[in-house]
C-alpha cells in the first residue's frame, strides 16, 4: 500500500475499498490496485442455510510456524490432528464424567492429565479408552470423590487391573502422587445406595466411627476400602434396627460374601467389639490391636514352634527307644547259643555290618562288642572270613558295578594284614572311599561338585564346551527313553495330536501350492534393526559422503552425482530440475564445506563454470546463495569479500549475511520459497507492475 | 547373605531363572518322543522339560534358546542347565554350553515388625506405590539395582533382582525405610 499519488492523473484522492480490495482512483477513475490483501472474515454459505467462515484452523498452541501456501494441504492437516484428537477425547470424558456424575471441573481437569499424556507420549501403545478412564481415575483420587476403580472398570468394560495399571504408569510418569483411598470416602455414597431414609446420616456416622475403629485396629492395610465399608455398613444397620442382608451389601459394595464375613469375624476378634452400643459411640479403647493377618501369621509360627518341638522330642524317645533296643539285643546275643565256625564270623558280620555304618563309633563300638572271651577266636575266624565279611558289607553298600575292581584290590590289601583292628582301617577308609561314589546316597554329586566348583572355568562358557564335572551320566541316562519306550510315546502322542498335525500339513501344502502358483508371499519376522557400521572418516566431507551413501534419505537425490561433485565441480552432468528441499542442506553442506579445498577456484571464477547443478539456484537469488556459500567460506579463508562481490550479478533486496552458515542456510531454503519477503518484496511488486504497464 | 543392622535377616531364595544358549537347532519333537518329564506345546513352539534333581524346569525352544526355572541357587541354576545340556547331548544334539546369564532372582525375607503401609508409601513417594484396590502390597523399585521389592503390611517382603547381591542389597536399603515405619507391637 504504497501509492497515495494517482499514476495517471496525479490525484492524491485514492479510494481503497477493503472489502472488495481494491484501491481506486477518484480522479480518473482508474483501478490502480486489485486484490489488495484483506483480512476480513468472510462468510461462505452452506447447503441448508448455515454459514461457515472461510479459513484455515490455525492451533494457538503450536505457534510461530509459517503459515504454508501452495503445498500447504497436508501440513495444516497435521495441526488440526492434535486438535481432533483433543476434541475426541473430550468426548470421551464427558460421556464416562456424566455416567459418573462428575462435574464440569473434573472433566476439564482429566481433559488436562490427558493433554499432559499426549505431551509425554504416553498414549502410544495403550487404547485411547484406557488412558481416559485412567485420567479421569485420577482426578478421582486426586480430588478425593467417591468413585472406585471397579466402577470405572465396569463404564469402560476394562479389567480392573489393565486400568490399574495403566493408571499407575500415568500417575508415575506424570508424577502426580495420588493420596492413599480412604474407606471413609465411600461410606456416603454406599448409605445412599442402601436406602436408610430419614436415618441415613446417623447410619452413616455409626459406620464412619466403626471404620476409623478398624483402621485403629489396622485391619484396613492391604485390604480393598470396599469390603470394610461393607461390612461397616452391616454392622451399623443393624446396630439402628435395619435389617440389610449379605446379599444386598454385596451387590452394592461389590466384594465377595465370603470377605465380608472374613472382615466381620476380624472385626469380632478386636477388644471393641465387645462393647455395647451406647459404649462404643461414647468410648473409644486407646488399646491398638496387631493386624489380623499379623495374628494369624504368628499363630502359625507357634504352631510350627510345637511341631518341630514335639517332632524333638519324639526324636529323643526314639533314641531312647533304640539304645534299649540294642541294649536288649545285645544281651539277647550274650545269652543265646554260641555259633561256632563259620556261622560266627556271619553273626558277627551283621553286627559289624550296622557299627560300620555309624562311621565314628566305630572303633570303640566294634570293641565294645566282641565278647571278651571269644575274642581271640573270632579274631582268626574274622581274619579268615576278612574278605567274605568285607564283600558282605560292601555288597550291601554299594550297587554300582565299578566298584568291583575296587573291591578286589581292598581285599588284596586286608589279606596282607594281620590284626583284626587293622583290617578294619582299611575297610573303614575302603568304606570311606566307597560310601562318597554309591549313588543311593546321593552324596557324591554334591561333593565332587563341591570340589570341582572352585575349578569351574569360566571360559568353558564362551568357548561353548560342556564342563561335565558333577554331572552323572548313568543319572541322566534315567531321563531318556529306551527304544521301545519311544515307539510307544511315538504312537500316544501322534494319537493326541492328530489334529494339531493335520492342520500342519495342510498349512504346508497350502504354502507348496502358492509357491507353484508364484503368489507365495513370504512373511519373514521382522528382525532387528541394522545397525550400520559406525563410519570412519578423516575429513568432514568424507563423513558426510559416507553418512548420505549410507542412509540414503531422499529417492528423489541422485547419490551418483553427489559423489562426482568432490571430484569435478565444473563438469558435473546430471541436473536435477526440482531438488527437494532437503537435498540442499545436505548438499548445501557438502558443497559450502568442500569450498575450502577448492575456495582459489571459486573465488575467482565466474558464475557458470560453477557447474549446472548451482545454476538454477543462481538463477533465483543468486546473491544470496552465493554470498553466503562464499562467506561460509571465506570463514576459514581471510579473504575479501569484495572479490565475489563484484563478479556476482547483484540484485536489489535485502542480503542477509549471518555468521551462523548451517541455520542460516536452512532458513535461506526457506524462505527462497515461502518468505514474506519475497511476496511482500519487490518482486511481486514488479510483476504487478507489469501488470500494470499491461493495463 | 545376611545383613542389615545387629539382626541378621534371613533372605530365603525361592526361585532363580537363567537363561542359556545351546548354539544349535534342536528338533523338539525328538526331545518330546525320547525324553521323560518332557511337556511339548506346539502352540507356543516350546519343549518343558523338568528335572529332579535341582529341582527345574526349563523351556527348550527350537531355536536353542533355552529358560531355566525353579533353581533354589545360582550354582543350582548352573548345575541344572548343564544337566539340561548333558541330556540334550545324549539325545543326540550337538550341544554347546554357551551365554549362561542369570536373569531373575526371587527371594522371600520376613521382618520382625509389620509395616505400615500407608506411611511408607507417602515417605517415599515416587519410588514407593500402593493400590490397596489392585495388590495388598506397596511396591518399591530401586532403579540403579533394578530390583523391586513388594512391602506386605504383616512386614514380609518379597525382592525380585537380576542376581542374588542385588537382592541383598535392596533389603539393606529398604529396611530403614521400613523400620520408621513400622507399627508398634501392642499383644
């Protein structure tokens, strides 16, 4: 709006008339300027009456983008999106708030907690349903209204613990605490629900005093609210003549009968109930009762207490009962007939068979045995035997065949010897040896792999071999099926699975059948990401060389020619009309930064040895762009800038020189294409004025 | 591993999972047809195989991926999943004992006092939460030992960590907390 002098006639009285825009001379009457920018708002009428103002919905919130032209359609899709996703959720809200009788300020307040979680980008991965019924649980608890998660659960048909945890990944991430639910909270509205009438506000209090009695008696930790209101509220009926069944306190408080009952019978092991009514309303005990499942828990450690006593003492008369037992065998065998000969030396192997066993009474026991009068002669019979009794015992110990071999050299050894006490060393040790390897004691897996732990290699792991110490083959043996045990599991569980089978085989052959058909799609899964190798680079042109062949991010670059640009400037081939928008940044980057190689070149030569691909740049603005190309690179270089300068072809308008190339650049992109300046510059100004000339 | 204060605590290990890699195929049919105690689940694509002896259950995938569960200690879980290997290697498998990594430790502890739950929550707000509508107990996360721990109000904990000294060292930290908090002992 710069003309007040008529072109024409020179008349200063110029007519501008906003709503039509146009700007009209009133002494010649000519139009000097049409389609003046206006910014009225205009209505556009729509089918059926209605009048819709022309416009595009610009978000207040997302603020200082520019506004787009032209290519503008899906961009200004993308803002409204945030908006319709807001305006659905308040929907939502408002339906689920008037189901629960919220107010108006709740439900701003939810629609505030899910503005937050849109932010945080929470929303992503969970239904829109649950993040909304979890905000609005949240204004629940946070305002403190009487509504509880199973109700919501029950609205939006969710299970109450997917809601519960989805709102507590909210409450955490958004870092909202939420106060503890207070059973009293609920006693209101469950009065209300059971129609007490007139006496609803003094049930109501008699059921208050009992649940602050109970939380006293710290019944309430880790219980649901609901049951102990529940069960106040049944109590204090009663206590005023009402006559309220399970059934209904059920229904309405929404616990089990059978929890209810559970909190009652709790409530009646506490001191206060024995009270009276008219006590209870006017005392309260100072005395606080441990928490019932406290009590249970230590009844049942004093119940494990005696059981483990009784079982000690059981043990002690067993004991008892044994040494009798021995005792009285021992006379038996004193006062029985002597065996004489072979018979001895087995009798007395029995014996001996039990003391060995009982490792560290050994030697005295074994002496205390041997009848003093026979001693000598058992002593040669037993030597004579000495490989008989050693079989005899060992046989009874050990089942494993290896152990054989062992025995012949243990019994080599005891020939040799002459004593009886050192016959029995050996064995002893023998038996000592012998006892860690029978498996049926099972003790030689946990000793040897005692043993062998501290040298576990660890390399074993990484180097994939199987450390087989403590591991008993013959055991895992035990695990595996013989031949004919396979054939039959074989044919039980092809007998089972005959369906799961058949419908195997008819997916395969459905596979075969579009392979031959060539339609076959294969759905492989989708493995992880690539990682690309991490690029090695001397030069900043090199890194970002390799970066673009390795990304690849636009289709529309063609890469080939990139390349070819560090290497010859001037005889690139390939010209790309329309280059994306991107494409220059990047290439932008590349080119500013390969300039110090070659700023002697480009300096000093003119505009079109600068290759074809700059040229249509240069064409536009090219002062601009080249101006700050060479400024970029006169950075590192302390060279004039006069010397460009004046080989440019300079335009009228404004020049930005900025110390800042990268952004600088980015907002150049920009603006060649969509800034005010350019509409508002002269240009424009100079194609209206060919217009004009036209005129 | 016993700890904390003068007391010692007895934390009881109840269950260890680890994880291992047999670096072959494995044909979970063969395995399901030759070996006893074996469950097969087609559906899933997985073998449950059990063992006695450390008493364990593992999931054998066809890839070779295999899930130990149900060892009482970290050397069990060892001791079971090369069992598990030695088995699997008789069955004909040309098995690999590799990448074994315990990943789960779950332990039981049970303090002298009980907690109030209420209380601690509110102490140790955002670390602590307590949903009495969802679980009976608060639940504690320590970020830097990955563990958490499910505070009960009778004062019985319950620690899940990536190994057995995390496990410990997230009852030592928590039991402070817990003794400001704890209800005073009437009966």
């Amino acid at each position: 709006m710069s003309s007040k002098v008529c072109k024409n006639c020179g008349s200063s009285d110029i007519d501008v008339d906003h709503a039509r825009g146009d700007a009209v001379c009133m002494g010649c009457g000519s139009v000097l300027e049409d389609n003046i920018i206006v910014s009225e708002v205009e209505f556009v009428e729509t089918g059926g009456g209605g009048s819709l103002a022309v416009g595009q919905f610009v978000s207040a919130e997302d603020g200082a983008r520019h506004p787009s032209f032209g290519d503008g359609h899906f961009s200004g899709m993308g803002k409204a999106s945030r908006a319709q996703t807001l305006q659905r959720a308040k929907q939502h809200i408002s339906i689920v708030g008037n189901q629960l009788q919220m107010n108006q300020h709740h439900m701003d307040t939810a629609l505030n907690f899910y503005k937050m979680a849109l932010i945080k980008h929470l929303t992503r991965g969970r239904k829109a349903s649950h993040v909304i019924a979890a905000c609005i649980y949240m204004v629940c608890r946070t305002e403190g209204t009487p509504h509880m998660l199973l109700d919501l659960s029950d609205i939006v048909q969710v299970n109450v613990y997917v809601l519960g945890r989805t709102f507590l990944v909210l409450a955490r991430e958004l870092c909202i605490n939420a106060p503890a639910i207070d059973p009293c909270l609920y006693i209101p509205r469950f009065a209300q629900m059971l129609e007490f009438g007139d006496k609803t506000r003094e049930v109501s209090m008699t059921a208050l005093r009992l649940v602050q009695r109970m939380k006293r008696d710290w019944m309430h930790t880790g219980r649901r609210p609901s049951g102990l209101c529940g069960a106040a509220l049944l109590v204090a009926a009663r206590l005023h003549d009402f006559r309220r069944t399970v059934k209904e306190i059920v229904n309405i408080v929404k616990v089990c009968e059978s929890t209810l009952r559970k909190r009652l019978t709790e409530f009646e092991d506490t001191p206060t109930s024995q009270l009276t009514i008219e006590e209870f309303m006017k005392v309260d005990l100072d005395q606080e009762c441990d928490p019932p499942c406290y009590t249970a828990g230590l009844k049942k450690k004093k119940v494990q207490q005696l059981e483990i006593e009784i079982k000690k003492k059981m043990d002690d008369v067993e004991g008892e009962i044994q040494e009798y037992q021995e005792e009285i065998d021992a006379e038996l065998e004193s006062s029985r007939p002597k065996l004489r000969g072979v018979y001895a030396a087995y009798a007395k192997g029995d014996l001996e068979n039990d003391d060995e066993n009982n490792i560290l009474s050994m030697s005295s026991k074994l002496v205390d045995d041997e009848e003093p009068e026979d001693e000598d002669e058992l002593r040669a019979v037993a030597k004579h035997f000495g490989k008989d009794l050693n079989e005899l015992t060992l046989e009874a110990l050990i089942k494993l065949e290896q152990k054989r071999p062992e025995d012949e050299e243990g019994n080599q050894e005891q020939e040799d010897d002459g004593d009886f006490p050192q016959r029995k060393a050996p064995s002893l040790a023998f038996l000592l040896g012998s006892m860690p390897s029978s498996a049926t004691l099972g003790l030689s897996e946990s000793i040897s792999s005692c043993v062998t732990d501290e040298k576990e290699n660890n390399g074993a792991a990484d180097s994939g071999e199987l450390d087989l110490s403590g591991i008993n083959d013959s055991e895992i043996e035990l695990y595996l099926l013989s031949d004919k045990e396979v054939k039959i599991k074989t044919a039980l569980w092809m007998a089972e699975n005959s369906t799961y089978l058949k419908e195997q085989k008819e997916k395969e052959a459905k596979i075969a059948k579009e392979k031959a058909l060539g339609i076959y799609k294969e759905r492989k899964p989708r493995g992880p990401n690539r990682k690309h190798a991490p690029i090695r680079a001397n030069t900043a042109d090199e890194a970002i060389e390799k970066m673009l062949e390795q990304k690849r991010i636009s289709s529309k670059i063609n890469y080939d020619v990139l390349k070819d640009l560090n290497v010859k400037p001037c005889a690139s081939p390939a010209r790309k009309a329309e280059s994306p928008k991107k494409e220059r940044p990047a290439a932008k980057l590349a080119g500013r930064n390969r300039r110090p190689a070659q700023t002697q070149l480009s300096l000093s030569t003119p505009l079109s040895t600068l290759g074809k691909r700059l040229q249509p740049f240069i064409s536009g603005q090219p002062n601009k762009k080249l101006a700050t190309e060479q400024i970029g690179s006169s950075n590192p270089l302390p060279l004039p800038v006069e010397a460009p300068a004046s080989g440019v072809v300079v335009e009228s308008g404004p020049v930005v020189y900025d110390d800042v190339p990268g952004d600088e650049e980015e907002d150049e992109e920009d603006e060649t294409c969509v800034s005010a300046l350019e509409m508002l510059g002269s240009n424009d100004y100079g194609c209206d004025g060919d217009y004009d000339d036209g005129f | 591993m016993d700890s904390s204060n003068d007391e010692a605590l007895d934390i009881i290990i109840t269950n260890v999972v680890a994880t291992f890699r047999t670096r072959c195929h494995l044909n979970l049919r063969t395995i399901a047809l030759e070996g006893t105690n074996v469950i097969y689940k087609p559906e899933v694509g997985k073998v449950l195989m059990k063992l006695r002896k450390p008493m364990i259950t593992a999931s054998i995938w066809s890839s070779g991926k295999i899930i130990c569960t149900g060892a009482t200690s970290e050397d069990e879980a060892k001791l079971g999943a090369r069992r598990l290997a030695r088995c699997l290697q008789k069955l004909g498998f040309k098995v690999r004992f590799s990448a074994f990594k315990v990943v789960n430790v779950l332990a039981v502890c049970s303090m002298p006092f009980a907690v109030n739950l209420i209380n601690f929550t509110k102490n140790n707000r955002p670390i602590a939460s307590y949903e009495p509508e969802l679980h009976p107990a608060a639940t504690y996360r320590i970020k830097n030992l990955k563990a958490t721990i499910q505070v009960f109000s009778t004062g019985s904990l319950t620690v899940t960590g990536p190994n057995v000294q995390n496990v410990a060292t997230a009852v030592e930290q928590v039991y402070p907390l817990l003794f400001e908090c704890q209800k005073p002992r009437c009966k």
